[in-house]
C-alpha cells in the first residue's frame, strides 16, 4: 500500500469517527452556516452552551448548499440539526426535498409570527407550511464616498432618484478624470438590481392569481426596471463586476458607490479599515421624486432538518439565537447581520452614532426603510428564470432588443417554456 | 471444462462488475430513466416527452450548444493544426535539446485546471490584467476579456488552447516518430522538398492520430465546465456557458433533475454522432 492510499484511508477513519462521535451524542446539536453567518453563530453557539449545560451547540463552516443537496437526495444522510439557507434559495429545497425540514407548527412557530414582519415569513413558507425562523435582512441602501462626493460637488439629495444618480455619475466622472464609476452591478451574471429596483416598482418575476404561480416579468414595473439598468449602463455610470471585484473597485477608489443588501455593512467596515469615516449611507434611489425607497435583497433564515434526532432542542437553540434582541444585536455589532427581529429596531444601538460612518445614525436610516418593503413570494423556478433572465439582460443591454418590452416579453414566454406556468 | 472452473473466471472478476453495477451502470440507467420524468416537485411524475420535448424549444439550451459548437468547429481545429506545427518542430533532426522543448510545449497539462484557470483570470482581468497592461503598452485599448461576449469567447479559447495544444502535439509528435524513415528517403532520391514531403507523406499519414485527437478534443469540449466556470462564470450573460455547465445548473441549481438527465444524454448521443461523422470525413485508416 502507497502512502496516499494510507492517507485515504486514514482520512475515511477519521471522517467515520467524527461522524459517529456526532451520532452517537443525541444531546448535541450541529449547525451548519457560512462564512461571516458562521463566524456570528459560532458565538451565540458558545453564549447558548454557556446557559444551556444539558445540550451542546456545535456550529460548523460549510459550503452549506451543495452538502445539504447532497444529504437530501441520499434522504437525510450526514446533516446537521440546523442549517442556514438564504431565503430565495429556501423555496427549492422545500419543493423538492419537503421530507428533509421539519415543519415548525408542532413546536408553535405561529407564536413568533408577531416578532418579524411579513414579509420575511412569506419566503419560507410553502402552502400553510412554515419551515425557517427569519434571521438577518437585507433592507437595500446606497452606501456612499462622501470625500469622494464632496470633491465632484454631489450631495446625498442628489442620488434620491435613479436619473440622479446617473448624472452624479457623470459629474463623478468628470471630476476623477473618468477615473472612478458610481458601481459595479452584477448586471451580466445576476439580477441584483434589476431585481430590487422591479420590486421597488412592485413588479416580480413570479406573482399569483386564483392560487396559482403566473409569470409576471413583462408587466410594466419589471419593464422600467429593466430599462433603467440600460440606462445606467449606456451612461457609463456603473459597470459589471462580481462580488470579489465589487470590494476591489470600492476600495482602489474606482467606484465610489454600492446599492446593496444592509448586510453590505459589515464587508465594507471590515474590509476598508482604512477608508474609516469617509462612507455613508443613504436611503436608495427612487424612480422618481417622492418615489418608494425601499427594497430587500437577501436575508437568510434558520431550518431543522429532518434527520435531526433531537429537533426540539434543535427548535429552543433556533429561538434563543434569532428571537433575543441582545443576541441579535450581538451579532449586528460584531459580524453587521441587521436583525429582521422586530423588538430589535427599539434598541438604543440602533439609533447611536457609528465611528467608521462618519458618525452616522446608519442604522436608523437602514431600518426606517423596513416597512415600506413589498413582499416578494420566492418560488421553486427562481434559479431557472434568473438565468433565462441573466441572458435576457445581457443582450438587451448589449443592444440586441428594440426595447425592454420586447426583451422581457420573450423571457416571459422561455420562463413559461421551462415552468409550463402562464403569463399573467 | 467442468462446471467449476467456468464460475472461477467469473468469481475473480466479480468485485470489478459488483463496483462497476453498483457505481456506474445502475446510475446510468437511473438518470436515464430520470429523463422521462417530470422531477419538478415530489412526488415525481412519468412524463415521456417533458423534459425532451422541452430541449428543442429552450433557447438557452441552444445558445449554450451554440457556444459549444463555436469552441468545437473554430478553436479545435485551430488548436490541432498549431499541435502539428509543434509536432513536427519538435521531430526535427536540427533541433538542439529536444527534451526541453518537448517538457516546455507539454507542461501546461500539468498544472491543474482550477489553478490555471485562476492565474489567467489575474492576468486577464479587465481593469488591472497584466495582458491589458501590454497591450496598453504597444498601443491597443483595454479588451474586456471578462465584460464582453467577444472577449470572453476569445479568452475561454485562449486558455483551452494554452493548455491542450501540448497534449495533442505530443500525440501527434507519437504519430509522426512511428512514420517509416525509408518513406522519407525515398522521396528525397525523387527530389520531393520538404514542404511535399509534409503535404503527401507527413500528412497521409498522420491521418489517424489527427483523427484521434479530434474526438478526444470534441468529446473534451461536449464536457468543458472548469474553464467558463472559474474564468468567465459562463458570461457575460450566457455568451460563454456550455452545455456541460447548463446541465450542473439544470441538475444541481435548479434541481430539474429530469431535465438534467435529458441534457446529459444528449450531449453523449450529440458525441457519438459527431465522432461517428469524423471517422466517416477522414476515415479510421491512413491512406498513405
């Protein structure tokens, strides 16, 4: 036997022995989360074990979605007790895998209902069926340069609107020597602002009529939305970029800019120690004067998988981590997570001044937008209709539709294609 | 041959086909199966035309197939014909130190494919890429390697061509070492140049190792997924998605597994046809 083949299988012992020492453990539980979620679970873990010494909390860092498919499909094998999973991802795995979570009613989730706003337990319900506890959200705000600003002569009131922003954009510009755009947008590889600003105009991709799922991407709201990304791309005001290219951009000074989840906070704070107190936040852009402020883009929520041999206790960690306001603004000073917890929002944090924003009451400005947030149902085919719609953008924005109409009429008629679902 | 010993061949060769049943030909089945049903939501129904019927009517299918047969017909053959170039290059008798040449032209199919695919990501990264940089250098604009169809065509292709021209040269450098000398010879005393010598010997002959890095480089690219994924995440919008990674996205993302599956075959039936047309075109044997 070669030394790697040893190393395999000393590796497959090792892998067994954890799996059975959590197996065999039943006053255990595991949770599985990412990266800055992690990280923030991984202390309430440790503040849980330290009031709770009958059970253990365990949260572990994984690439969550993949291994939970995985243990789904093989019906349940090898998964943690409580798993995060974002809310516009939540709905496929219910669809396709409901015997993997548990419904909550049975430990009396419908007692939490009043702590949340609606619209974060619509994305986590699959017909009268609740199976997540709402955890961060993700109110969409502008974070801003405001030395950046200062020096090309715009203001907050300037970027109150989208048309606005555009001509800040362009005063920007003149100001750096074409130097420095408003944003990047994943415009060619996702739908973040397309999104946002359709719901800003209360159109979604998917809506419901009679009880059924229709298709309503090529109504007049998602249209605008859609022509207002053109808009701003043939201005020149943002480009395209990914998340890792949007951080690089925004701190070489090349954007000047983010339309973003709140949860946004947190990456700029720590991945621009140096650029402290020069950002600030203002609420986003509207369509026009007066126009609605408000969006959300992202959040995650907390599930108990179906595997777990002790989802009870699996249920009292998931209540102690995202139903205390302390734990919850806990984790919003340390890791930037904005509770969705409604009781939070009185906190005294939440209307004090922040150090790195310039002394800003971000907070306050971040939460006043959360009730003018229109609910958004997530479906099963949201995956498939983004990319069909990712395409759609491109070649719209790369000139090859007459106009947005005709771009989102046809990608509502390859949505109903590949969902067999109607056109409203 | 008594009844025993006609077990015992078959008793040796059991854990292969236990292992081979178990973990290929009952999947295989499986997922084909899968293919005729509607895997929407459980409970999954048995729908014969679902998800084929569907193939032919989604555009995104066909753009992606599009972007696979645009690699296959363009960047193929422009690859194997560089591959010839290096292989005759590194067979000839005036060349010095032809090992290091021979290490240098194969090692970039030594270096994985995720870590290469990072480097050229450095590199051609639109606003700060070392290539952009050198072409600002010499006078040319930024190209948009990543951030436009063009460009992020022309790098996918780039990159396959920098790390498989070497693997396909050293085949053919194969082919050409097992060419006969006296033929050579022969046409030398005819006063052929070496450049007839290439076009009616050289050529002929290497015929059926062309033929072979053909369907290896076709069935390669039917398959190709690290490279779109890691360089240009198939975009901007679909311009670089293939249909390997349309199927991941189809089984895995959206979790149509059905569909999935339908695609799957259809890249193996797609293989096959055009395997079995590219042996037709050239013919399995040398004419020479």
């Amino acid at each position: 036997m070669n030394t790697s083949t040893k190393r395999i299988i000393g590796a497959l012992l090792v892998c067994n022995g954890i799996l059975l020492s959590t197996a065999a453990n039943a006053e255990e539980i595991t949770i599985w989360s990412w990266d800055t979620a992690a990280e923030a679970l991984k202390s309430v873990s440790e503040q849980y074990n330290a009031t709770n010494p009958a059970l253990t909390a365990n949260t572990v860092t994984s690439q969550v979605y993949d291994q939970l498919t995985a243990g789904c499909a093989a019906g349940g094998v090898n998964l943690p007790d409580v798993v995060s999973i974002e809310n516009g991802e939540a709905e496929r795995y219910i669809q396709q895998f409901p015997d993997c979570f548990v419904e909550l009613s049975q430990f009396g989730v419908d007692e939490l209902k009043p702590l949340f706003s609606d619209y974060k337990w619509v994305e986590l319900q699959s017909g009268d069926n609740t199976y997540g506890v709402p955890w961060d959200a993700g109110q969409v705000v502008t974070f801003y340069r405001a030395d950046l600003f200062d020096k090309a002569g715009i203001t907050a009131d300037d970027i109150a609107t989208w048309d606005g922003y555009i001509e800040a954009g362009k005063k920007l510009a003149a100001a750096t020597n074409g130097e420095t755009r408003m944003a990047l947008s994943n415009y060619t590889s996702g739908l973040n602002w397309f999104s946002v600003m359709a719901q800003q105009l209360g159109c979604s991709v998917f809506g419901e009529k009679n009880g059924e799922t229709t298709i309503r991407v090529n109504q007049a709201g998602c249209v605008r939305a859609l022509d207002q990304v053109k808009k701003l791309a043939d201005a020149g005001v943002i480009a395209p970029g990914g998340w890792s290219e949007k951080l690089t951009a925004l701190k070489t000074g090349k954007t000047a800019s983010a339309v973003y989840g709140a949860w946004y906070e947190g990456s700029v704070r720590n991945n621009m120690p140096e650029l402290s107190g020069q950002w600030r936040v203002t609420k986003m852009p509207a369509f026009e004067e007066g126009g609605k402020r408000a969006a959300n883009l992202g959040g995650s929520a907390l599930f108990i998988t179906a595997s777990s041999k002790n989802p009870a206790a699996a249920y009292d960690f998931v209540k102690f981590a995202l139903t205390k306001p302390e734990i919850q603004i806990g984790m919003l000073k340390s890791h930037g997570l904005v509770p969705s917890l409604l009781s939070t929002q009185s906190d005294e944090y939440m209307s004090s001044p922040q150090e790195y924003w310039g002394g800003q009451t971000i907070w306050k400005t971040i939460l006043e937008t959360s009730s003018d947030i229109e609910p958004v149902r997530a479906t099963p085919y949201g995956a498939e209709a983004g990319d069909i719609l990712v395409a759609i953008q491109t070649a719209f924005v790369e000139g090859k539709y007459d106009s947005a109409q005709a771009a989102l009429d046809e990608a509502a008629k390859q949505i109903k294609n590949a969902t067999g679902l109607t056109v409203e | 041959m008594s009844p025993k010993n006609r077990i015992t061949p078959y008793a040796f060769i059991a854990p292969y086909l236990i292992a081979f049943g178990c973990l290929w030909l009952i999947p295989i089945i499986y997922s084909f199966s899968m293919s005729f049903f509607n895997t929407r939501a459980r409970p999954w129904k048995f729908d014969m035309l679902h998800n084929w019927g569907r193939l032919f009517e989604d555009a995104l299918f066909l753009a992606t197939l599009k972007n696979t047969f645009l690699i296959i017909l363009v960047q193929v053959p422009f690859m194997l014909a560089l591959a010839v170039i290096f292989a005759v290059f590194l067979n000839s008798k005036l060349l010095f130190l032809k090992g290091i040449y021979r290490f240098a032209i194969f090692a970039p199919i030594v270096v994985a494919d995720a870590a290469y695919a990072v480097i050229f990501r450095l590199l051609f990264n639109d606003d700060f890429g070392f290539v952009n940089q050198l072409l600002n250098a010499v006078g040319i604009a930024d190209i948009a390697w990543t951030g436009s169809s063009a460009g992020a065509i022309a790098l996918i292709s780039i990159s396959l061509t920098w790390r498989w021209t070497g693997y396909n040269a050293v085949i053919i450098l194969a082919g050409l070492q097992s060419i006969p000398k006296d033929i050579y010879e022969a046409s030398e005393l005819d006063g052929a140049s070496r450049f007839t010598q290439f076009l009616y010997i050289t050529l002929p002959n290497l015929k059926p190792v062309i033929l072979l890095c053909l369907v290896l480089s076709t069935f390669g690219t039917l398959q190709l997924f690290t490279e779109p994924t890691l360089l240009t995440e198939g975009g901007p919008g679909v311009s670089t998605t293939t249909v390997a990674m349309y199927m991941y996205q189809q089984g895995f993302k959206s979790f149509n597994f059905g569909y999935g599956s339908a695609i799957a075959y259809f890249i193996v039936f797609i293989g096959l046809g055009l395997s079995l047309i590219q042996f037709k075109l050239l013919g399995s044997k040398s004419d020479a």
